[in-house]
C-alpha cells in the first residue's frame, strides 16, 4: 500500500472512500487516472473484494489499457484475474452473449459497423421508395442512433414531423433487418443490455450482485443509455464510484449528457462528493484564467484549481490585423520558442473551432518550410469536399485531366456507373480523343457522332454533364475564379449534397467548402492557372509530417491532451463561441467548457489569438472579440492591441456594438454621430441577397448611415451599412 503515500489529501480520500456511491468531481490535470486505478488497487489490496466482484467501464479502448496495466503493476497479474475492465460496447457484449436466451438474437450474434450500418439503411430508403437527397442514410442513421442512445425504441419514436414519421418507419425496418442477420449495431450493445437489465430482475440481481463495486471514467460523457446500464449495475451494493468533470462535458454532439451529474446525485442523494482540486499539469495562472471562464458557467460545483508548479508567465494576448497576420504569428512564434530551446516542436499545439481553420495555419507552416501534425482530421487538401470541388476546377481549365474526370463524374450522383465510365474511356481510345472531349462533344447531344455508343439510359447523363462542363469553359473566359466557383457549385447542388443533415460534421464539409473560396476570392484578378498552381503546390507539400513537430487540431480533440505551449486561435465572437450556439444557451454552455478545455491543456505557455479581420484578403470583413476573453482576470493577460489601447480597455465598451470596430476608437464628444432613423433593431429577422435569412445583433448611426451587425446563418457576423446592403426585414 506503499502508493496511498504519494497522494495528494483529496486524492487520498477518494482512493481509500468507504462504501457507497462517490462522485469524484476531478479538475482538469488533478490525477484521475491515478485515482480510478489505485481505488481498484485499494479495494482488491485492503478491502478484501475479489478482482470478480469489480466493474470498470471506461469510453476507449486506450484508457481500459492503461488503467488495466497500471493496476498489474501495482498488484500482479493474478491478483487482478477475473476483474472486469473495459469500455461500454465491450463490457455490453460480453453480458449479451452470457444472456442471448433473453435476446431476439443468437449468442453469436456479430456486431455490423459504420459503413454495414448505413448499408442497410440506404437499402431501406431505396427500397421504401423515398428521396435519398431528403432522406439521407447517414443523416437517418444518426436520428436512429439518437434514440437508442435516450433508450427509445421504434414503437416509441416520437413523430413531431413528417421526417419523424419516415425515420420511424426506416427504423422500425431496420431493426428487423438487424435482427433476421442475428447483427447488432454499437448503440445496440448499450440499448439491449440496459433493457436487459430493466426488463430481467433476474438477470439484474445476478449482475448487481457479482459486482460489488462499479467503477466508471470520464462519468461527464456518458449518454442516458449508459448512465441506466451502470445505475442498474450498481443497485444491489450502491457502490457507485463515478469520477469526471461537468466543466469538460464538451461532446454533446455525440449525445454525451453533462446532466447525468445531476441524475446521479438525485438517485444518490447520499453520495460522497469529492473534488480534486490540485493541479499537476499547469502553471497558476493558465488556472486562473480557466477559472475566470468556467465560473460564469451555470449549475455546476464550484471548485479552486491551484497548483504547486508556480504562477509561471502571464497569458499573452496577440490581436492580428487579419487572419493571415494570425497563423504567421503562430508559426513565427513557435520557431522562436523552438530555436531558443524553451520547447521542443512537439510540446507546441495549435488549436480552433473548426477543422476548416486549418487551412491558413498548415499554409504558414509549409510556407516556413516547417512540419507540422494534423490530429484528428485530413488535411485540408485532402478532404473529400476540398477535392471534388478543385477536380471540378482542373477539369473546367483542362478536360484531358483523367484523374479528375473519374473523380467527380458522378458525384454528386447523376447516374453515370462504372460501365458508362468504361465505354466513355474505349470510345475516346477508339477515336485518338480524351474522355473530355468527348464529354464535350456529347454536349451536343443526338447531333453527336458519340451518342449512339452509349445507351440511351446512359448517354443522356452523360450529355448533361457534358453541356455543364461546356458551359462552366464559355464562363471561364470571362469570369473571376469566384464567381466560376459559384456557378460550378450551383449547378450541381453541391451544398445540397455535402450538407446531408444538421449535424456539425456536416456543416464543417461545408465550412471546408467556404474556406476553399476565400482562397478563390483571393485570385479574383488572377487567372486559373495561378489558382490551380497554388493548390497544387501546397497540395504537393502537405504530405509533409515529423513526429516531434507542432500539433494542429481542433478544441474537441484537444481534450485528454496537454501541451508545453498551447496557442488557442480564432477569439472572435462566432468562431469561439461559434455563432451555431448564440441562439441554445445549452450550447453557449458548452461552447464555454470547449474553450476551457483548451486553456487547460496548456502547461507552462498559453496564447489567445484573434484577427481584426478575417475573410481573406481583399474582402475581409471586421470581426468582434470573443466575449469569453472579458471573462479573463486582466492581471493575468499581456499583450496589445493592434491599436495600441490596453486589452481591458478595448473590451470594456458598455455595449458589445463597439466590438467590431477596426480601431475601436470612441466617438468623439465635439463631434456626434448624426441622429438618423433606425429602420433596424435588435432581434428583427432579415433577409441579403447573397447571404440569405439573419438575425440583427445591434444596429447604430455611423457617418450618415445606419450601421448593422448581422449574424447570418450561412457565413456567421456581418457589419453592413443599410444604405449599401439591400437588407429586407421578414
């Protein structure tokens, strides 16, 4: 038991807690694993429990590892023999096989994934007769997989709409096609086991009463279906012991329910509550910082983070005049803290909101001919949606580009299969021509000599397509970049295709999309082959990796991890907090914890950046300040504006409208802004031309005009001037 010693007094607590249900708040970097591990070590050690009679459930497959070696290490192998540890899905199917007489489903029942998953959802809705561009499998999947994980069954699908009532009946088929192959899906292993348990006093007692003690990891992020497995789990002893953070619930996305704290201390109104408090990863200040934001958040147990590591530096601030001044501050900042040896490449991370800002940060590190990692995520031009659309740009300023032609032929879906493709490529062969050409020759349509080669059902896509790409040529002689963009987009209803539901994953292929084009803005005067030859090369370079190197990835991604320098980009209000949550306020919530989890990922340096302007350059538009950097104790920051004001002092406007000002000055007092009607107000619904339905932030007189801050749906915060902008209240 030599290892109690080398606890903290809190840690110690927990560890060596009498029976009953505990509830280990844990503090970012406190020492959780260290804890959960040796509470296992400790119960098998001191208390006399079997290995047999101990439950620890944990989210993957690395963490079930490192806590089972750990505890090996502190006991022996055969201390720890029969002690059940692993993840929910894994723990689930072993309980499922030992109980498949309860079961629709055989005890060797095989378990489809992702892509069988979709597979047969895509078969239903094809065989249902349904749109499969209203009806996405994917996105129908994903409705499906949220039930299960609230534990609602087909015959309970609630129907608010007439897509709920075709998701039911998809759901419903689905299951039944599950179960005819004797398969389960991941949210099944949860679901049946938890129904199991509910439905089987039996089986319940059996299991609650083997397991004396049930253990479980990062408690912030189970989903109801998981929170009722371990509560049935732990009903016969009580001896619930959950440790997690609500402070670091930040995959709600993923159905993951902060409340389940809640439910847990209602059920257990008796639980020990614990809260580890001391930090071993950051310095003080970096703390302090993440308390300033976290304890603005609601409904959650207040705890001081404190460290022995020292106050360390303060928190530098750094304000861009654009987004390209930004990622260049990066770089150029991380190769100082290289070259002067404070660090090594790969204690540095660099962290935004969404995979999207990649782009210019990776573009900065090739530029400086410095490599860098991309955790979580493709590279930026190596996504899917980043492809098919330049495939389509290279194929517009060459046809002979075969590579590109096979890429995006068919995509979005119109029909043209793997035999149409075949004999579009031995037509071309037979006539010493390109497939493009020939495409382009089929544009004609009867008229071509081409068309009788192909079947009708097949040479009429591929004439369609053929014209398109025609079209997009004759437009490209006289267009800008942008705007051939646009018209390519358009015509094939590619946000209709990439945007397949109203999930974030969706919206950030999307994201992607619109990153692309500023880079098109970028080359408005500039001709296809410079565009094309600046994809390329960055393209080229991008395969570039190191293992020590800085780590680019998202806030999401971040957590779990810790850096020696950490630099937090994109501060701006839309971004961090992103403007998808200014209307949830449970969402504004979490878009908090995710920027606490990034400042707490930090050890020794934090960063905090963000850009005057964003939007690329030539049609940058203003940006205001993320309004979780007022939340931060001025003490703690240094830095300037580009303006030379102090940070406090350019934050501490009574009304946010002054956020978005490039220089943030005040109106002078000899010279008031002209009194002028407002047709605008806070709240009002408005429509632009270009950008769609938005939602007015603020709205003032400025220079003879009205002024408004628009927040739109499509590209985030705007600042137009009513006399110039079209807007159209709704």
């Amino acid at each position: 038991m030599d290892f109690l010693n080398k606890l903290n007094p809190q840690q110690r607590k927990a560890v060596t807690a009498a029976d009953g249900p505990v509830l280990v708040v844990a503090g970012p970097g406190s020492g959780k694993t260290r804890v959960l591990t040796q509470r296992i070590a400790y119960l098998i050690a001191s208390e006399g429990v079997r290995p047999w009679q101990i439950l620890a459930v944990t989210f993957t497959n690395k963490a079930a590892k490192e806590m089972d070696s750990r505890v090996k290490a502190m006991l022996n192998e055969q201390a720890t023999e029969g002690m059940m540890l692993g993840t929910f899905h894994s723990i689930c199917a072993r309980i499922l096989r030992r109980e498949s007489d309860h079961l629709p489903l055989e005890s060797n029942f095989v378990i489809f994934d992702a892509d069988d998953q979709e597979r047969i959802v895509k078969t239903i809705i094809k065989e249902f007769n349904l749109n499969d561009k209203l009806y996405r499998a994917n996105s129908v999947h994903a409705s499906i997989s949220r039930a299960k994980n609230e534990l609602i069954l087909p015959d309970d699908f609630p129907i608010n709409t007439y897509r709920d009532e075709v998701v039911k009946r998809v759901y419903t088929e689905y299951q039944k096609r599950l179960i005819a192959s004797n398969a389960v899906d991941f949210d099944d292993l949860l679901v049946y086991t938890a129904r199991l348990l509910e439905e089987n006093p039996a089986v319940r007692d059996k299991y609650a009463q083997r397991f004396r003690h049930v253990l479980v990891d990062e408690f912030q992020d189970t989903n109801l279906a998981q929170y009722a497995l371990v509560k049935h789990l732990a009903s016969h002893h009580k001896n619930i012991f959950c440790v997690g953070d609500p402070d670091q619930s930040v995959y709600g996305w993923r159905g993951a329910d902060y409340r389940n704290v809640r439910r847990f201390e209602q059920d257990f109104p008796d639980a020990q509550v614990i809260l580890l408090e001391e930090n071993y990863r950051s310095r003080q200040n970096i703390l302090d910082a993440a308390m300033g934001v976290i304890d603005r958040a609601r409904n959650r147990h207040k705890k001081r983070l404190f460290t022995d590591r020292g106050v360390g530096e303060k928190i530098m601030f750094y304000e861009a005049r654009d987004d390209y001044g930004e990622a260049a501050f990066v770089v150029d900042t991380i190769a100082e803290l290289v070259l002067s040896k404070q660090f090594e490449p790969g204690e540095c991370a660099v962290m935004y909101r969404t995979n999207a800002m990649s782009r210019l940060l990776e573009e900065a590190f090739l530029q400086a001919r410095l490599p860098y990692k991309l955790v979580g995520a493709q590279r930026f031009y190596g996504r899917r949606e980043v492809k098919d659309v330049i495939s389509f740009i290279r194929l517009v300023h060459n046809p002979a580009d075969e590579a590109s032609l096979g890429r995006i032929i068919n995509v979005p879906p119109r029909g043209i299969g793997e035999k149409t493709l075949t004999t579009l490529h031995m037509v071309a062969r037979q006539n010493g021509m390109t497939p493009g050409a020939v495409l382009l020759d089929l544009a004609h349509g009867s008229d071509s000599p081409f068309y009788k080669s192909f079947t009708g059902r097949a040479a009429l896509p591929l004439a369609d397509f053929g014209g398109m790409l025609a079209n997009w040529r004759a437009l490209a002689t006289a267009a800008t970049i942008p705007e051939l963009f646009d018209h390519i987009l358009k015509d094939i209803n590619y946000k209709e295709y990439i945007v397949e539901d109203e999930s974030d994953e969706s919206k950030e292929r999307w994201d992607n999309v619109q990153e692309l084009k500023r880079l098109a803005m970028e080359y408005s005067t500039g001709t296809l082959d410079e565009f094309l030859e600046h994809v390329a090369l960055v393209a080229d370079q991008d395969t570039i990796t190191d293992a020590n190197a800085p780590t680019l990835l998202t806030l999401h991604a971040a957590k779990g991890l810790e850096f020696g320098a950490v630099f937090i980009v994109g501060l701006d209000d839309g971004i961090i907090p992103h403007s998808r949550s200014f209307d949830e306020v449970e969402q504004m919530e979490e878009e908090r914890r995710l920027f606490y989890v990034g400042i707490t990922r930090a050890k020794d340096k934090l960063y905090l950046l963000r850009a005057l302007q964003r939007g690329g350059r030539g049609m940058a538009e203003d940006t205001y300040p993320s309004r979780f950097l007022e939340d931060i104790p001025a003490d703690l920051l240094v830095g300037k504006t580009r303006t030379g004001r102090s940070i406090r002092q350019s934050y501490s406007s009574p009304s946010r409208s002054s956020y978005g000002d490039t220089r943030w000055s005040m109106p002078s007092p000899s010279k008031p802004a002209p009194v002028i009607q407002n047709q605008f107000k806070a709240g009002t619904r408005v429509r632009h031309p270009l950008w769609g339905e938005g939602m007015v932030l603020d709205s003032r007189a400025q220079d003879n005009d009205e002024i408004v801050d628009v927040v739109f749906e499509s590209v985030g915060i705007k600042r137009l001037a009513a006399s110039l902008a079209n807007l159209k209240i709704i």
